[in-house]
C-alpha cells in the first residue's frame, strides 16, 4: 500500500489539489512520523508542530477556495542556518542555542508566502563547518541508510529526514558541498543553484563568498518545484543576481539526444573508491543510450581546489563570526569580570572546537605578513580554479563525476584528523570557489549505502542541470529507494 511518505513533493501536491488529502492530513502524518523516528535520527533540532498545523489549516482553506501557488499546503524543513521569526534558530551552535530569530530569511519568507507548510529546524554541522554532521552542538545525525555511519555534512539533517521520508523535501545550504555530499549519502537530490540565484539574505554567514541555498529532496522534480520558488533577485542581498527566474518545471523534459557531457579526469585520479566509480561509469553509460556524448576534460588546477578553500572560507568566517561577542545575542558566560574576560570566555564556551579552529586559521591567514602568502595566493588559485571551468564550458553542456570519494563513512572515525575529514569535499569544493551550479543524484549502492553522481553546469544552467537529472531519474530508480525501517 502506498503511504503518504512514499510520495514526492510534487506528487503532494497535486495530491492536495485533487483533495485526495488535506494539508492538516500531511502534516499530522509527517509530524507523527518525527515524533517516531527522531529520537534514533537526531535530525531535527527544533519541530514547530503548533505552527504547522496552524499554516496546514490555512494552506487547506487556500486550497478548498481553489487558490494558491503549486507548493500550497506541502510539507518541508529548514536547516537551523534559515533565520525564522519568532523560532529558534541555532545554527547548530551553543552560541545561538538561546537565539529566537525576529525575523525570516528570504528564503523561509518566499517558501511560506508560497504556503509551504515548514514542520521545523533541521540539525546541521555547527556553523555549517564540517562534512559528516558531527560537529553539531546538539550531538551528531544518524545515517538512516545505517546508524552507525554518517549522514554527511553539513546539512545532514535535511539528508537524514528526507531520506527517512520523516519530511519530503527540506532546504539545505553549500558553501563546499554540503548540500551535495550529504544528498550523495543518503541517496537524495541535491541541488546548489548558482552563487547569487538564491538570497542569502538571513542565512547565517559562514563564507559569505561561496554559501549558497538550495534543495534537498527526493528527485530532480521537487527540486524544480522548490528552487522556483526560492530563486530570484532579493534588494536585500547585494549579491543577489538581477536576472529572471526561468521555469524549471517546463524544461525538465526536454530530450538528452546530443547532450554533450564533460567527463572531468581529475575527479578519477586515486583517492576515489572503486566501487564507486564503477557505479559513475555505468551512470555515464545510461546517459550514453539517452543520447549524451561523453568527452574527457580536465581541470587542471581542480586538485588545488581544497588549499584555496581552506584558506579562504576561515577567512571568511573568522571576519562574519566576529559578531558573535556575547553582547547583543547569543550566549553569554556567567559572571564575567570585565569585558575582556566577557568576549574571550562566551567564545570560547559558545564555539565548538571545528568552529575554533577555522577562526584561528582565517586569522591566521588574513594577518599582515601572512595575508599575501596564503589568502592572496589562495584567491589567484580560485580564479585559476574558475578559469579551467569556463574553458571546459567551451566544449560541453554539463560536467559529470562522483560526488564524494566514498559512501558514507562510520561516526567518529574521521573525527580527529580535520585534513582527512577536508578531503571529503575534493570534488564538490570547485564548483563553490567558481560559483558554479551542481546537483547529486543517487546512482546506486556499494553495499547498502548509496552513491552519488555529480553534474556541474555553467553559471545559471540550474534548468540545464534539472532536465539532465530528471532524464536519468526518468530511466533509473535508485532516488525511489527508501531505507530499511522506514518505508
Ligand atoms: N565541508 C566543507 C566545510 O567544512 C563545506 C561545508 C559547507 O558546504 N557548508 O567547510
């Protein structure tokens, strides 16, 4: 029998609009399901079940009046980086575990306006710094593909719950991949638009040159769904691009006969677990039948992908956390001395360790003597980086590579050793430093844990890139699998 949580964003929605269901119906059924399964997941820091059953009931009476956009009534998730109004928001840190947002971000304001029901804030990486969900304050995220390993990282706990179909579809955010990796993990659809699609405006700043929010659902579709919606210009994100928003959902369908699809050689060298790449490979192959032409390139500088952004997204956040001071919100320590004894002890009890680390190396790599050698250096790297994108987008419509190294890795092993743990993004870093577009999409399992395939695009081909993976989730199943104990 199929249940409520074994259909997709849209076919919810097109649900509500038949009345098949009511939005109340939805929303109770996923709020149970959390109820149920959250305590083993950890997905969730924050279900605001008072709120979405009130905005169920209003989606409902939208809906009975025949009103309201396609999103109308359907229920999602933010990441716990989204300021939402009136709602806890902690971006996973001690720092913020006491900050109720007076304000909603761009991002959950549009979603709302839209009458997306939201169950609540999902649990992430502390400060969006890690990729395996366990530097989170709040403790780290099961895999539900296994609970021993990780969900990936950060948005985990979007991946998690939607993988765990506890919620449909949940909103995430990628400043080197953390909307990608833990999507590749949890077997998902994840999709980072393009630097200044979507505003940033209320998602808290962690490398404000390369944070960008995007999806996390179950198919290429859902996507289309949320990113039209989400995208486009915001006065109040000077980064935000002044351009029109096409539609997504119309171009889903367009054939691949002709498509020419970079194969990026750099992505294949060691480091990539074998089985995995057999399963990008035969990825490649089913694109080969629907008509795609493969081609070799290289981005020769992409090795140096991980240096420049571990020098440039310290840097970054050592200069946007700066705000954090115990003074006008956040933690504060108890009986401080003076001022000095106030600023020193709030950080260091509010940070967590991943978070402390990052400031000192941005510090570090921003002060006179140093600034030349690292952040400069590291900022030329970038734009070499940039470069070798858009000359391989001289010959090809998209570019086509695993998204991580390996599947899913087990909690705790990679803890200790931060450089092993920064190697995890080697392949999805590139696309942030160059502002690039990409998306994850299972392409199958080693073992019981999925893999991911990655698709690059040039600057605003987010349409390109949908109708790519909708032509491979048109011909696949693997998005369709749901983990063991939670179909
Ligand atoms: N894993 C990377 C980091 O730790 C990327 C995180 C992200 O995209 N937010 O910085």
């Amino acid at each position: 029998m199929t249940e409520l949580h074994h259909h997709t964003l849209a076919e919810l929605a097109a649900g509500l609009r038949a009345r098949r269901f009511s939005s109340v119906e939805l929303t109770k059924h996923f709020l149970e399901r959390i109820e149920r399964f959250n305590p083993d997941l950890n997905a969730f820091i924050t279900v605001t079940a008072e709120r979405a059953l009130e905005a169920a009931e209003a989606a409902d009476r939208q809906l009975a009046a025949g009103e309201g956009s396609p999103l109308l009534g359907v229920p999602i998730a933010h990441k716990d980086i989204f300021c939402t109004d009136g709602v806890l928001t902690t971006c996973a840190s001690r720092m913020l575990s006491n900050f109720v947002s007076p304000y909603d971000a761009t991002v959950v304001e549009r979603l709302s306006q839209a009458g997306a029901v939201s169950l609540g804030k999902t649990n992430m990486d502390e400060f969006a710094m890690g990729s395996s969900n366990e530097t989170s304050w709040y403790g780290p995220v099961k895999n539900p593909w296994d609970p021993t390993k990780v969900p990936g990282g950060s948005s985990g706990g979007s991946a998690a719950a939607v993988a765990a179909r506890v919620v449909p579809a949940a909103t995430g955010t990628d400043t080197g991949g953390s909307i990608r990796q833990p999507a590749a993990l949890t077997g998902l659809t994840g999709l980072k638009p393009t630097y200044g699609r979507v505003s940033r405006y209320g998602m808290i700043a962690f490398a404000s040159s390369l944070d960008q929010a995007g999806t996390l659902t179950q198919t290429a579709e859902d996507a289309a769904l949320l990113l039209s919606v989400m995208a486009g210009f915001d006065p109040r994100d000077s980064t935000s691009v002044e351009a029109p928003v096409p539609d997504y959902l119309a171009a889903l369908d367009q054939p691949l006969q002709g498509l020419k699809i970079g194969v990026v050689k750099e992505f294949f060298d060691e480091g990539l677990d074998e089985q995995s790449a057999a399963l990008v490979r035969e990825a490649l192959k089913q694109y080969e039948k629907l008509g795609a032409r493969l081609i070799e390139v290289s981005l020769p500088n992409l090795p140096l992908s991980v240096p420049a952004y571990y020098v440039v997204a310290p840097a970054e956040c050592s200069s946007n956390l700066a705000r954090f001071d115990g003074v006008r919100f956040g933690y504060r320590c108890e009986n401080p001395v003076d001022l000095l004894d106030m600023y020193t002890r709030s950080r260091g009890e509010g940070f967590g360790p991943e978070v402390k680390r990052r400031i000192m190396t941005g510090t570090y790599v921003l002060s006179a003597g140093y600034y030349d050698a690292y952040y400069l250096k590291a900022q030329k790297v970038r734009r070499l980086i940039a470069d070798d994108f858009a000359k391989a987008f001289t010959e090809v419509d998209v570019l086509m590579g695993p998204t991580t190294p390996a599947p899913a890795f087990d909690i705790g092993a990679q803890g200790d050793d931060p450089i092993k743990m920064y190697l995890n993004d080697i392949y999805t870093i590139g696309a942030n430093l160059a502002g690039l577009p990409a998306m994850s999409i299972p392409c199958g399992f080693v073992g019981h844990l999925p893999v991911g395939l990655q698709i690059i695009g040039p600057h605003f081909a987010e349409a390109k890139l949908l109708n790519v993976a909708h032509g491979y989730q048109r011909e696949t199943d693997w998005h369709k699998r749901i983990p063991r104990g939670y179909e």
